[in-house]
C-alpha cells in the first residue's frame, strides 16, 4: 500500500538510525536480522506473537514498514557486494555452521557454489524468526532466480516430507511448506509490487500459486512455499506471518 511523503520519511529515518555504523557490507549482510530488527520495539514483537497487529492506523504496522525498508536496504547493499564479489567457490563437501539448537537440517542440496538446506524448527516460526534462524548456519532465507534453481529446491524438498503441514481449508487441500527469502518492500502497489530478494538477488522470476499474491487480510508481505492437492512443490504465497507460520525454512548458503 502507498504511503504518504511525511509516513515515508519517518520510515527512512528509521532505517538509516538502524543501518549507523553498521560496518562493512559483509557484516551487514551477514546478520540482517539484528540489524534490521533494531526497528521493531519489544511491545511489537510481542504483539507480532500474539497476531494483534492491526493493517491500518497502528504504530506497529509502522514499525512493521520500517522493518522490510530496512531489509530492502540491506538487500540492495548485498546484491552489490555479492556482483562485486564475482562467483563463489565450489560448496561440495563443506562443513556449515550447526545452526540454532533444535532446528533439524531435513535435506541439503549442495550445486556448484551454492549450498540450499530444508530445515524444520521445533515449533512455527514467523519470517523474521526464520530469517534469523536462517543467519545461524551461515546463510539467509533463499531467494530462487530461475526456474532451474527451484527445480533445485524441488529436489531437496523430495528428501524433506516434514517440511509441509496441511492446514484446515474446507473442501481443499492445502499445503504450508517453509519460509523464503521475498518480502514486499513497504511502497510495493499491492499485491504484487515492490517484492525482493533478502540476499539482494534479482526479482527476475516468480512462481505464484494460482490467485497469489493477493494480500488476503492486508498485511501478508512475506514469501513461502504454499501448495494446493499435494505436500511437494515449490509454488508461492503471500502470507501475513504473524499468522501464518511454518515450522519450515529453506536456507541459501554462497560459499
């Protein structure tokens, strides 16, 4: 949804204090989670917890904007980095960090320089908590470029039942699989505007579900994989994640 002149640039305030000395674009990459998470005060993280954020006229929802202006910024500081960077070594046989306690890596799928992990946490997690968790074994939720690179997803989910959970739609079958890395910058034209990469890759290619993205309930700004008749695919929806959680999440790690 559009905002105003006064709103926008209360938000960029808020991101350049988060962003302040943040360091190198390594560092900043490196844990956009703590950085961006900065924006969020306690009363509405524990308001996201509970799922009574409002759409409309909430000084959380604008905690909320500010919080994916921040990860728009960290995104693009990222995409730089990484074209400047040029290609990453090979990621075969490489050992990863363990990640959190109690998050269970289902499948790894290690292509070229790239290493992509299905984990299952022990509970469901909203985005930014599998964003964090994601940090903690040396990635970031996954962007998906091509075609080719979901068929790569495709394979590890293969190896990963666990990652899906059926949920309660009458008369449908309907699938919540893991947490990806798009988000929908807080100026994005509802419903399909303004939609990003966390790790700053191109939004080059899209792989909606039938009817997705429609920001059912206004505040569904974060990307997840949702199938429709069977758990196994690697099609998208838009989710409000404050009440639509997975206890899934697929992680990219560049080596």
């Amino acid at each position: 949804m559009r905002m105003g002149r006064a709103r926008a640039l209360v938000l960029a305030t808020g991101v350049a204090a988060a962003l302040a000395g943040a360091g190198s674009a390594q560092e900043i990459c490196a844990d956009p989670a703590t950085r961006c998470g900065e924006t969020l005060s306690t009363e509405c993280l524990n308001r996201l917890g509970a799922g009574t954020v409002e759409a409309e006229g909430d000084a959380c929802a604008v905690e909320l904007d500010r919080y994916r202006d921040c990860l728009a910024e960290v995104a693009e500081t990222c995409g730089a980095a990484r074209a400047a960077a040029g290609s990453p070594q090979s990621a075969t046989a490489t050992t990863l960090p363990p990640g959190p306690p109690g998050h269970e890596v289902l499948a790894r799928r290690d292509v070229g320089g790239v290493s992509y992990l299905v984990v299952k946490a022990p509970e469901p997690l909203r985005w930014d908590e599998a964003l964090e968790a994601s940090q903690q074994f040396g990635g970031l939720l996954a962007s998906i470029g091509d075609a080719a690179e979901a068929s790569e997803i495709l394979v590890a989910l293969r190896r990963a039942p666990g990652a899906f959970r059926r949920i309660p739609i009458p008369l449908k079958r309907v699938y919540v699989g893991p947490w990806i890395g798009g988000f929908q910058k807080s100026d994005g034209q509802e419903p399909d505007g303004g939609w990003t990469w966390i790790d700053g890759a191109p939004w080059s290619y899209e792989n909606w579900a039938e009817g997705e993205p429609n920001n059912l309930g206004f505040k569904e700004d974060y990307a997840l994989i949702y199938c429709e008749r069977a758990p196994l695919c690697v099609e998208w929806n838009d989710a409000d994640s404050s009440l639509l959680r997975s206890a899934s999440y697929v992680v990219k790690v560049r080596r």
